[in-house]
C-alpha cells in the first residue's frame, strides 16, 4: 500500500470516528428527552463508544452486501434530535438503509420521511408508566439485571431499580455487595460509578441510589418504609418455583407482582420474550422468564417449526459450569455434579427441551433434551437436531433464519453469525437470546442439525428485563415497522 493509499485509508477512519463523536450525545440526548433507544440493525447505540457504534455500521454491508457510511446516517440521526418522539426502540440503521438503498423515501426529504415512518411516535405523549423493581437475590443473574437497568438511568427510564433484597448483614457487606457489581470476571468492570452510601444502607450507581434490604423471608418486608409502590420483585434465588413459595412475595407491602429467573412448578406461565409474552395478562401477578436454554431455543425453534414444521427432534445442550456444581470434588445430591466443575465435563439432566412445550405448546411431545456441563465459566450452545416435515437445503435455510433475525418479530432474540473463526469467549455480553451459528448448520433433505450459542447469563438477563417490562405494561414500538 502506497504512502497516498494509507493516509486515504486513515482520513477515512478519521471522518467516520468524528461523525461518530457527533452521533454520541445525539443518541444520549434521545434517550434521556423522550425514551427513545436508538439501534442499528438490532445493535443498541445507548451508552456505546464510538468504536462500537462504528462496528455497528460495518455490519450492515455484512447483512445487505452493500455500505452504510455514517456520513449518510448522521443527517438522519440530526433529524430525529429535532423531533418530539414517544418513547420507542428507533433503527437507525433501517431507517437511514432503506431510504438511501430501497428507495423508500421515494423523494421525500429526510425530516418528511422520518415523519412518515414515525408517525405512531411523533408529536405524541409518553403515556408508558414507570416501574418500581426491587431485585430479590444479588447473585449472577441479579448484578446483571442491576446493570441492565442502571445503564438505563435518567428521568425516562421506566424501569427503575429501588432496591436489592438480601439476607445477612455482617459487617462489611454493603461494601462486599458493591465491588461484586462494580467488578466482574466474566462481564469486566461496571460501565460507571459505584459508591456506597453507609447512612442510607444503600448503594449509589450512576447517580440511582439502591436500597440494601436484609431479609430472612419474601413475605417480611414492608418496601413502603422505603417509599416503593406496587413493585416488581425479581426473585432470582432459585429457592422458590412454585405459587406458594412465590406467593409469599405477595404479603409483603408495597409489592404488586413476582417474576421468577427460572423455570416454574405448577400453573406458573413460564414466558419465552418474543414467543408467548403476549400471554402475560394484566392480572397474572407470578411469571416465570423459563430458563436460559429455553429462552435460547425457543425462537430458534418457532421460527423453523412456522416455516417448515418439526416432526421432532433432540437438543443437546454444551453448558458452562455454574455455581450450583462444586469446584472441587465433594459431597452433592445430584449425579455427577459432585465433581470438579473446573476440570470435567458432566454429563447431567435438563428439562430445557420439555420445558419448551409451556411456551410453544404445538411442540410438546417432540424434543428429547439433555446437557453436558463443561470447564467454561460461561457461553453455552444448544446442539438442535431436527426432522422436519419440509425437505430444504443448508443455504435456504441459513437464509431464512438470517431474514428472521434482520427483520422478523424475533429479531431481538435471534442473532445470526456466518463468522468460521468464532468462540465461545466472543460471545460474552451477547444481548441475545440465541446465536445461530450458520457456517456450522447441517441439512440433509429434512433432516437440520443447527448450533446455537447463548451467553447464559446476560443473554438470558436481556430476556428477563424484556418480560419484566411486558408484566409492567411497557411495549415499546420497534420501528421502522
């Protein structure tokens, strides 16, 4: 590469750098006015740097074979900064590609086309209510679910975090509770400040104060003392699965309704986002968000079963070692898990696939499940092997499924990669429900065999937020439509 070649290659890495400095406060300025997140084809630009919102553009031409330059999606991003909007989830890079690429402006100009394509959101009120959330339990899963929602901070965020519940109290503890927030081995450092507040009992994150309530029971505290109404409790201990265990949750004051990280027991509904979350009616007061490998499978599954039917099948599930197995060998109740979870692999029980026929009955008696545990502190993959009641080929289906994560329904929950050199470690943070992994799809006339990673933590803490918010009442628009 000649010298004039490099500095034409740095200019233009320079240009788009700059436009993305200017996007930044932009996009930040939406959110906190109005509640709008700003996306590129799916990739949230909420509180992003400007290399990631870069990378967001680079993928576009990935998807559609053709560039989006930030340049020409800047003009659109300016124009939305002037507009009056509802709360609602806004892709940039849809919006700014089919006008430039698909001729979907057909003339107009930028701000008049904007209009038209935002007019369920333009000029009108935010009428979506604000929600107290108290997290019950501040293990794994709940420190994610605290930095999904505080990442979310300012007067329109309308989940807001007031408390964490815990049991103990021993000296030292608020400080213990803040720096497992603050630091993480997997996910890395909290994006932001974290204080403790002693007078208070409280942790300070991002300008939200937390309020630290220890507990021996869910049915023993009144969340009104702490000025908490009619709250969501998030019960992410695992120790309560069923309706009068949860229920307990109930009798507390200031408490409107439980959501469970797990799958339930009994007639709890156990809600896939993006599948059945629409079951949620406004009197189901307990719901379960299933579990992680069921949230990963399920969209993948309804996707294929509405397109080409599923006879049956059998789902493998290759699962990071979680904190319920020991590090080394000791006593445990159930087989094999007694054994070093660092340094076996373990082959154990899942009721993942069963548990799919609660979200998507039309599959109930078709899947068999099972699961290996594996030495990796997270990312998981589910192993689908499918006979189908259409004969395809491995290019149409991998089509189709990259259509269903651009531009279906479940466009949030499936992520598509065509990448050969891809690892588990990649996939941390994944804000997906599930990856499908094309490259490594098998299809033999109606037989598919299809891998499909997950981060099992914070993919499935996205999920949880997304039904939290349906139990709430809080739909956002996805537009453009």
């Amino acid at each position: 590469m000649s010298d004039q070649q490099q500095d034409m290659t740095l200019q233009s890495w320079q240009e788009r750098q700059e436009f993305a400095e200017l996007m930044q406060p932009l996009i930040g300025r939406l959110y906190r006015n109005y509640g709008v997140e700003i996306l590129v084809y799916g990739r949230s630009l909420l509180n992003v740097d400007t290399i990631n919102i870069i990378k967001a553009h680079r993928l576009i031409r990935r998807h559609e074979g053709v560039k989006l330059r930030l340049r020409e999606s800047f003009p659109f991003i300016e124009a939305l900064s002037k507009m009056k909007l509802a709360p609602a989830r806004v892709d940039l890079g849809k919006l700014a590609f089919n006008y430039l690429h698909k001729d979907a402006g057909k003339g107009a100009s930028v701000t008049d086309y904007l209009h038209r394509e935002l007019v369920d959101i333009v000029d009108k009120a935010d009428e979506i209510p604000a929600q107290d959330v108290v997290l019950y339990g501040f293990g794994r899963i709940g420190r994610l679910l605290a930095r999904l929602m505080i990442e979310r901070n300012g007067s329109n965020n309308k989940m807001r975090l007031r408390a964490i519940v815990v049991r103990g109290g021993r000296e030292g503890d608020l400080e213990k509770r803040a720096s497992l927030l603050r630091r993480d081995s997997i996910h890395g450092p909290f994006n932001g400040s974290i204080t403790v507040d002693h007078e208070n009992s409280a942790i300070r994150a991002n300008g939200t104060s937390i309020k630290v309530i220890y507990s021996d029971g869910p049915d023993q505290v009144d969340y009104t003392q702490y000025g908490i109404n009619d709250a969501i409790v998030i019960d992410n201990t695992g120790i309560w699965k069923d309706e009068a265990g949860l229920g307990l949750h109930l009798k507390s004051k200031g408490v409107k309704k439980v959501l469970l990280t797990a799958p339930s027991k009994g007639a709890i509904k156990n809600v896939v986002y993006g599948v059945n979350h629409t079951d949620i009616l406004a009197d189901d007061m307990i719901v379960s968000a299933a579990s992680c490998t069921t949230n990963a499978i399920t969209p993948v599954l309804k996707a294929i079963n509405d397109q080409y039917g599923i006879r049956n099948g059998h789902v493998e599930t290759v699962h990071s070692y979680t904190n319920d197995q020991n590090l080394i060998d000791n006593y445990h109740k159930a087989e094999r898990r007694g054994r070093s979870a660092p340094l076996n692999m373990v082959l154990t029980s899942t009721g993942a696939a069963k548990a799919v026929a609660k979200a998507l009955p039309e599959l109930s008696g078709k899947l068999t499940g099972n699961a290996i545990r594996v030495p990796t502190p997270n990312v998981s993959m589910a192993i689908m092997n499918l006979n189908l009641d259409k004969t395809t080929s491995k290019d149409e289906l991998n089509a189709f499924l990259r259509e269903q994560a651009l531009h279906s329904d479940l466009q949030a929950q499936i992520d598509f990669t065509a990448s050969t050199e891809i690892v588990s470690s990649d996939l941390v943070g994944s804000r997906y429900a599930g990856v499908v992994d094309s490259q490594a799809t098998i299809v033999e006339d109606d037989r598919a065999v299809l891998y499909v990673w997950y981060d099992n933590e914070f993919g499935y803490s996205c999920q949880v937020v997304r039904v939290a918010e349906q139990m709430a009442g809080q739909q956002l628009m996805n537009l453009p439509k």
